[in-house]
C-alpha cells in the first residue's frame, strides 16, 4: 500500500468512525477506529 492510499483509507475511517460515533453506533465506530490504528501503522515491507 503506498503512502497516498494509505492516508487516504486512515482519512476515511476516520470520518466514518467519527460519524458512527455522533450517530450512536459505538460498536462500528470502534472497530472502524481499530482498523485505522491498524492501517496506520502498516509499514511498507520488502519481502
């Protein structure tokens, strides 16, 4: 994944844990921000 999409998807999940959050939807919203915590720290490896 390279460094643009992967900005990209964090953003998205992001805003959509963010909204799930407002709406109520706290189980969603949660594991929208554990994907996040997870693509965020994704490094770029060689195999």
């Amino acid at each position: 994944m390279n460094g643009l999409s992967k900005h990209l998807l964090t953003g998205l999940l992001v805003a959509a844990g963010i909204y799930g959050v407002v709406n109520g939807e706290f189980i969603i919203s949660s594991a929208l921000f554990a994907i996040t915590t997870y693509t965020s720290n994704i490094k770029n490896q060689k195999s």
